[in-house]
C-alpha cells in the first residue's frame, strides 16, 4: 500500500478549511484516511494558526515512506507544531 500526505476537503463554498492526513494513494480526495495529521485554514488572519500539524506524527510517517503531495510539502515548510514538547 503506497501511503501519501495530502489534504482533505472541508467547509462551505468560498469558506474552504483542510485536513492534512495520511491516506492510501488510490483512495479519493474526500476518501476514508488512515490518520489525521493536522489543518491548514487558508482564511485565518493569525500566520501561526494557519497551518498546524503532529509533527511527530508526520515525521514518522515520512520515515516509512509517504509521500507528501506537492501542496502538503510546501505547507509543511511553516506548519506549526499541535503539541510542542513540554518545556521543565
């Protein structure tokens, strides 16, 4: 099974908000996904909100071989971390 990164579909029409997940390359667009990885909200005004990923989560799944779609790869640049480690 090829896994790929990419995103999913949410939202109302001119008010579209996106799910960052790892899913099976032959599943659709709006298909059944294997994990939900984080969101991208391309309407948020607050740059740190809008991209926010598990970023352990897809470092692993890039170790095991997903593969980031086009779109996903450049978010991932600026993406913010949905559970930093705890600072002691």
């Amino acid at each position: 099974m090829a896994v790929k990164i990419r995103l999913k579909r949410f939202g109302r029409k001119h008010r579209a908000f996106w799910r960052i997940n790892a899913v099976d390359s032959r599943s659709p667009r709006d298909g059944k996904v294997i994990e939900e990885l984080g969101y991208y909200d391309p309407i948020t005004k607050d740059a740190a909100k809008r991209v926010v990923v598990n970023k352990a989560r897809v470092e692993h799944w890039l170790k095991v071989g997903a593969q980031p779609s086009e779109t996903v790869a450049a978010l991932l640049v600026n993406a913010t971390d949905s559970n930093p480690p705890a600072v002691s």
